[in-house]
C-alpha cells in the first residue's frame, strides 16, 4: 500500500533552475547576490535547484553546501514564498559520504535531493555497483532522491533507461530523474514505464506527495516533450537568465495537451524556437558567459570559483550579446517579467 507520509512541499512537474553559486573577489560565498536571485526566480514560478552542476558544487565544501541551502530557504520563507520547494545536489564520490549530505540537505531545509555519479571511478562502476549505488543512496536519504543523469559531468557515465527504471523500481524514495543527455527517446521511455497503472500500484512511492517525475536538461525540446507527454518540466541554466519566458513555454505546452488552439500551437513554437536558439548559444559559453550575462544585463553574476577562468569577453561577449536567438528572447522575456511584476501584474503566487 502507498505510504500516507507527505513533504512539507510537493514536487510538481515545471520548471527548475539549477542556481549558480556567486562568489566575492575572494571567492567566498556572495550569499546576498545568491538568495536575491533565488527569490527572483521564485516569482516568476521557477524552483530552484542548488548545488547542482551550474552551482559549481563540486568546488564547494559540505559546509558551503548546507549554507547555501539554509540561506535559500529562509529567503524564500521571508519572501513568503514558503511553498517553494528546494531541491539540493547531495552527490559525492561514495555511498556514504552521499547519504551524509543527503541528510545534512534535509535539515537545512532541501524538500528533495539530486544526485549524480561520481565520474572519478567510472571506469570501475558497472551497471550493477551503478544501480547499487542510487538504490542504496534512495533508501537512507530521509528525503526523496532524483537521480541525475549527466555523462559530461560524470566521466562519461550514461545511465540508459533500463537501469533508471529499474532504480526506481527498487527504491521506493527515488522521486525522479533529470536527464541531461539529451537522449528524448530515453527519456520517452522511462516516463512510459513510471506513470503506467502497473507501477503506479506495484511500485507506489514512499512519499505521496513526491511522484516519480521525468525532467529534460535543456530548453530545447520542452515543448515536444511536455506536450507529448514524454516529459514532466526541465531543470535548465538557461532558466536563470530567461525564469518568465520558460515559464511561460512550459504553461503553454502543457495547456496545449487539453486544446486544438492552431494560434496558440504557433505562438508556442515560436517561443520554443527562441529558447531552443537561446539554449545552444548559452551552452557554447557555459558557467562563466552565463554568468557574465547575468552581470551584463542583472548587474549580478561575477566570475566562476578558479580553477574555472572567467568568460573571455573579448572573444566572445559581442557574439553572445548579438546572438539573434538570445537578443529576441531578451526582449520578450523582459516583456513577460514587466507584466508580472507591474501592481495588478500576477507571478503564480
């Protein structure tokens, strides 16, 4: 039978933005900077995920980490954007020392955790110590666990859809997987097999209210992925600079799925060819053009914690800024942010 527990906060399918982690001149935590852009984000309905990939978590300390968290969470709670929920990066190279992170995420106030595979000894992992790893990670974390999939981070390591299901078969606490591979038909598939009526009662989760959710990685194909049914929402970077426009491709996709509206099937193609643009450009430059964009259009973002260099912005500053795909979805995001934020303007909350 389905356990009764509940989070305090749902995980619902939507948009997520893996949060980079700002840095002064020393490059200590800018916990300032990092808890005003959570709560921007928030209010144009995107969550956030901290201490993921785009958060730099790998060059920051458990510590750093549980900072981040407890700084993000009392933000979000003084904005009174309590329900918000948190997801937190807990992956590190060892089955222990994950589940110690997992727990520490918890008690600074992450509703989720995502982990990913420590490439360090990929060559070592099997599938079997692979799956070992998240199910054993899934049943002691005191929170539900989403694996994520990220071979460019994981030294190569590429989760295929058989050993995802199978992770979430035998660990009732794994809410999930992010898939930043980009491989659509793995992730049609996985979602095939979570949502169907056989594993909805075999296979029921241990936390209701955190349902087994597929994400994409990227902003390129939400709405195909959204509107076929193939995909629940995407944790992306390219939420941090465009939270209302993909806010908005994500409310039209899905809305799309109830609707045989022909102008609204082109206004959301038309928006989805913008981010899709917008995507390529930003993954050519990264953490650092990312956060280079940030200070060039937010007057936020610095530089990357060393040994990443700073974006060359010489080299390739006048080429982002004039990016067509990017300028254009600038400008409608700007207008999206002014309607929401305007006095009579909604924000989702």
């Amino acid at each position: 039978m389905p356990s009764t527990t509940q989070t305090v906060r749902e995980l619902q399918p939507g948009v997520w933005a893996p949060i980079p982690t700002f840095f002064d001149a020393d490059e200590e935590l800018d916990v300032p900077t990092f808890t005003g852009h959570v709560v921007r984000l928030a209010k144009a309905n995107v969550w956030p995920v901290i201490c993921g990939s785009m958060g730099e978590a790998h060059h920051l300390t458990n510590d750093e980490r549980v900072t981040l968290i407890k700084a993000a969470r009392e933000a979000l709670d003084q904005a009174g954007l309590t329900d918000i929920p948190i997801m937190a990066g807990t992956g590190t190279g060892a089955t222990k020392l994950t589940v110690q992170l997992c727990k520490e995420a918890a008690q600074a106030g992450a509703d989720f955790a995502i982990v990913i595979a420590s490439g360090y000894y990929a060559g070592a992992l099997s599938k079997a110590a692979l799956k070992k790893f998240f199910v054993d990670v899934g049943n002691a974390s005191p929170i539900p666990v989403m694996v994520y999939n990220y071979p460019g981070a994981a030294g190569g390591i590429d989760l295929d859809s058989d050993t995802i299901i199978e992770i979430a078969q035998e660990s009732s606490n794994i809410c999930g997987v992010k898939l930043t591979c980009g491989a659509v038909g793995k992730l049609t598939r996985i979602t095939a097999a979570t949502t169907s009526a056989e594993f909805l009662k075999k296979y029921p989760r241990k936390v209701q209210s955190a349902p087994f959710l597929t994400l994409g990685g990227f902003a390129d194909f939400m709405l195909p992925s959204v509107l076929g049914g193939a995909a629940h929402g995407a944790i992306m970077g390219l939420a941090n600079i465009y939270p209302y426009g993909l806010e908005k491709l994500f409310r039209s996709s899905a809305a799309l799925k109830e609707t045989s509206d022909a102008k609204a099937l082109e206004a959301a193609f038309e928006l989805q060819g913008l981010a899709s643009e917008s995507d390529w450009a930003f993954c050519q430059v990264g953490i650092p053009g990312t956060k280079w964009f940030l200070q060039k259009t937010r007057g936020y973002g610095g530089v990357p914690r060393l040994p990443i260099l700073p974006f060359d912005e010489k080299a390739k500053g006048e080429w982002l800024v004039n990016h067509e795909g990017a300028k254009a979805f600038l400008e409608v995001e700007k207008k999206l942010e002014a309607q929401a934020t305007k006095p009579n303007g909604t924000n989702g909350h």
